[in-house]
C-alpha cells in the first residue's frame, strides 16, 4: 500500500516497525469488529494486520489463487499463514470504549475453545490464557487506545496497550506458549474468526503479495 490509511482516527501506516525490533512489517489488510442494533451499525474495534515482505516466500504455494480459494474450508492456507516463521503483527484500535476486563474475557474463552476443540488444552496453555487475562484486567480501553499483538516467531506473542493511538515504547507482556500464541493470530485471520472482514481483507493483501 502506497500511503498509510486512517480508519474512524486509528492509523495503519503501510510499513510498521514493532517496539523494540528493526524489521519492516507490511500492512496486509484491516477488517472491523461491528454489529447491527436496531438498524444501526455500531462499530467497536478495526483491525490492521502485518507481515514481513519475507511471508510470501513461505507461502509460495497459493501464488495465483483468488482470495476465495485461500479460505475455503480445509484449505490449508489459515495454517501456512500462522505458522510461517516471520514476524507478524495485528494492530487493534478502539473504537467504542470497552473495559480491558471484557476484552480479556472475550479473547480467553474464544482461544479456549479453539484450543480444547483441537485438543491443545493442558495446564500450560490455561497459565498463558490466564496472563493475557490478568494483563488486560487492569488496561482501561478507551476510543481510540491501541492493542498491539506482536508475534515475533510463531511460538512467541508479545502484547502492549496504549491510549490515543500512540506507539508504546516497549511489549509489557510476554507469552512464550505457541499454542496460545498460534491460536490467538488464528482468533484473528483464521477460520471462524473474530472479525470475518479482516479474515477476507487479509487473504486478499496476501493474494496481492503473491501476484
């Protein structure tokens, strides 16, 4: 992308470097999280995904198929995305004020249930839950507050929250369980994910990549 796009006051900027880090991450693609109440869209967070240019190496093999055929069910392609050893980023603005709790909530019993539908669940993987949890308890996220998950491998997550769409200085969490760590970017762009927009945007930016 040429220029750095501005959605409801959060900026995706096309290239990205995450706190602490050298690598370029491009901007692949943003989607919403939104819902209709009695006619009226009420949109709650936008969402803008990352990569490394280094991705379309380890996903060769979708080179010139549509975006359809990417997240067709079984496919193949949701795996190959989140496994590739890059770095990747998803960046979540704020958009209706939410408490850090409810958010928290929300992604432990999402990650939850993918985990234990594929038999994953085990004492490590509730500890690496239970942090983003207790992390989240005490973050305020107000309009415009910015989440950044940063995978730095696809074993590691790391995570920071900062108000008024600023770039926070540094990750504030770390979680090194790769099956929540997996799990949690699959919550984002995989199947049945949490926002169907950003699943589709992204499949089109890696589409385009590998044109």
């Amino acid at each position: 992308m040429a220029s750095d796009l501005v959605v409801d006051g959060i900026e995706f900027p096309s290239i990205f470097k995450a706190p602490g880090s050298s690598e370029s991450l491009k901007f692949i693609g943003y989607g919403m999280t939104d819902m209709t109440m009695e006619t009226i869209l009420v949109k709650f967070t936008t969402i803008g995904v990352y990569a490394v240019e280094e991705l379309k190496t380890h996903l060769k093999a979708w080179g010139g198929k549509a975006a359809s055929e990417l997240t067709a069910e079984e496919s193949g392609y949701f795996k190959d995305f989140v496994d590739a050893p890059v770095a990747k980023l998803v960046k979540v603005g704020i958009i209706k004020g939410i408490k850090g709790s409810q958010y928290g909530g929300t992604l432990e019993s999402s990650v939850r249930d993918k985990l234990a539908y594929n038999d994953l669940y085990e004492d490590d993987e509730e500890a690496a839950l239970e942090s983003i949890v207790d992390y989240f308890q005490s973050k305020s996220l107000p309009p415009n507050s910015v989440i950044l998950f940063y995978w730095p491998s696809p074993e590691e997550l790391q995570v920071a929250v900062t108000p008024d769409n600023k770039l926070p200085e540094k990750f504030e969490l770390n979680v090194s369980n790769k099956n929540v760590a997996k799990y949690l970017l699959h919550w984002y762009i995989g199947e049945n994910p949490t926002s169907e927009s950003t699943q589709a945007a992204v499949a089109e930016g890696v589409a385009a990549l590998l044109a």
